[in-house]
C-alpha cells in the first residue's frame, strides 16, 4: 500500500469520528432531555399585585421514573421568601377534576432565585397530583399588573435530574376582588283584627271578659325589635247618661278583677310565627288568667315588646271588667283605647 493510499485512508477515519464526536453528544442530549408533563396548574389565590399569597401546584407526569423533587419556578417579578415559608397540605381546595394528594410533598427545601424545590415521593404517570402552599409569607405577587407571567414546574430525580417538566403562565392584575353592597329596606305593619268589642250585659256574679278578643299584628324587619303602647279616653269604662265611670284597675300596675267589685283592665297575651326577637309583655298587661290585666289611663302605657325581627307577632287584647251592685245603670258605657306600634331599626 503506497502512502497516498495511506493518507486517504487516514483522513476518513479521522472524518468518522469527528463525526460520532458530534452526533454522540446530541443523541445522549436527547436521551436525557425532560418529557413534557401531561397537565400543569398553578393557582394564585390572590392575583392582585403586591399581594402576599397562598396557592395550589398540581401536575400529571408522563415518564415512568422515581421522583424524589418536584421544582415550582415562580414568574419573573414574584417575591419569593425562605424555603421554610413553603409549608403545604393536601386539602382539596377546588382542585381541578381528578387531583389527588401529591404523595409525600412536604415544606420546601430550597429557594434559588424563582426556583422552589419541594420533596416528593414517587409518582405514577397519567394521575394528577395537586398540593397547596399555605402560608402567605411564602409568596407575594409583583407589584405591575401583566399578563402571561411565566413560570414551570419541574418532576427530578434525586440527582436531581429533570423527569418531566411544563411551562405555565398567569397574570397579575390591578386588583381581584368584587365588593359586593346591597340594602335591605326597613319594613314595619301593623294591624288591628277590629276597632270594637263589645262586653255584652255586664253581671254582680262574673267578671266579664271580651267575647272575641282584638289581636295587634306586628310585621317587622327592624333589628332591634318593637314595641306596642296603649291609651285610653277615660281611665275607665263610662257612662254620660249615668254619669258613672268603672275606673281602670291601678293604671301601671297588674291585678285581677273579682265579681261583684268594680274594676276594669286590660289583660295581653302573645304568639309569633317567626322572628329573630322574643316577645316581651310589660309586667302591668300580663294577662294569662281571667280578669287579670292592667289598668289605662290617657297615658300611652308599653303594652309589650321584643327585641327583634317579627313575623306575625301577635298581641291579643283582652278586656276585663267587674261591676258591684251599686255599680248605675245604663247602656251607654263606653271607652275608646288607642293603640299604637313602631319598630327600632
């Protein structure tokens, strides 16, 4: 073999591996290169800007390996604090469908720059895992409002090698809450089941008491409750013609009538179908036995109140009258009680 010969065949092996010299390091390049997880999220809970914040991570891997980290980059301009800042749960906050507990996550291990490592436990490909940061220390937003704010999320080995990664972006805005007003207007009925009541002959041997007692209806949002009062024309049940008045019982205080001694009052009694207020009846009207009640005068009195809402509060307003033996005759008696009601918004 002449040295031309030699030559040629010098050069072309030099030429071949020159050639695996180049195409060797691409292939093992792309041996190594990470597979793109099948699904990434990463959810602020605050999106305003310069808003300290939790969040929520999750991810789907795609490659069969033994992952020991997972790698949050946060997007440029997020002020990150120490790893310690990074403690998490697994609590499903809304997480998207399917999200599962990231096996064996913990609190961070390490922060360089936007780049926060998280130990992780082995996961299996196709399932999607999901964790949450939850202390506000850990991560606040930057301070423009921008859109499309870059950052990844990275599965390594305990290399660490890079398993399987993906981009995602979010965005920061002026500001992410809706205040939300409204007014509920004051509401206050009220309402009398009649305007007169009729006591019939009155007799020495029996009080007698109003046949169909007059009911006060209360309607009422009004927070603090409501009250009722009451007045009479002439501090008794009188007589023009006899000249003759049956004298309220002891206005402002509570008795109960006896036959054949003269007395008139006025007993209350209470129910509610609903409401937040409970129901009060003043001391002098407590009438939950017959002839018992107070007197009116022309002074409004509390008849009762509460100190709440009110859905068909109801008062019902028994009069009670006793006449003696010398009590005048005639039919002309007669008394006209007043009775009113407000709310306390």
């Amino acid at each position: 073999m002449n040295s031309r010969t030699l030559t040629r065949t010098n050069w072309a092996v030099l030429a071949g591996v020159f050639s695996l010299a180049i195409v060797t390091p691409l292939f093992i390049s792309q041996l190594t290169q990470a597979a793109a997880l099948q699904q990434v999220f990463v959810r602020f809970d605050r999106m305003k800007i310069s808003t300290a914040t939790t969040g929520t991570v999750c991810a789907k891997p795609a490659s069969t390996a033994t992952e020991a980290n997972v790698k949050v980059t946060f997007p440029s301009g997020y002020t990150l604090g120490s790893a310690g800042n990074f403690t998490v749960d697994t609590t499903n906050t809304a997480w998207p469908s399917g999200g599962t507990a990231w096996t064996s996550i913990n609190t961070a291990t390490a922060v360089s720059g936007q780049d926060v490592t998280f130990p992780s436990g082995d996961l299996t490909p196709g399932t999607l895992y999901c964790f949450n940061w939850t202390n506000t220390a850990a991560v606040t937003t930057k301070s423009s409002a921008t859109n499309s704010n870059l950052g990844s999320v990275t599965t390594q080995t305990s290399g660490p090698a890079d398993i399987d990664t993906a981009q995602y972006t979010t965005a920061t805005i002026t500001d992410d809450q809706i205040v939300v007003t409204a007014t509920v207007p004051s509401t206050f009925s009220f309402a009398l089941s009649g305007n007169t009541d009729a006591l019939g002959t009155l007799g020495t041997g029996a009080v007698s008491s109003s046949p169909t007692p007059r009911t006060a209806t209360v309607n009422t949002n009004a927070k603090n409750g409501w009250m009722v009062w009451a007045k009479d024309a002439n501090t008794g049940l009188s007589s023009a013609s006899a000249s003759k008045t049956i004298a309220s019982t002891t206005p402002g205080t509570n008795s109960t009538l006896s036959a054949g001694t003269e007395g008139y009052n006025t007993g209350v009694t209470n129910s509610q179908v609903a409401g937040s207020g409970t129901i009060t009846v003043a001391a002098p009207f407590v009438g939950n036995a017959t002839g018992k009640g107070g007197g009116l005068d022309t002074s409004l009195r509390s008849l009762a109140s509460s100190n709440g809402t009110a859905d068909t509060a109801v008062l019902t307003l028994t009069n009670n009258v006793a006449i003696a033996p010398t009590t005048a005759a005639a039919t002309d008696y007669t008394d006209t009680i007043t009775v009113v009601g407000a709310g306390l918004f």
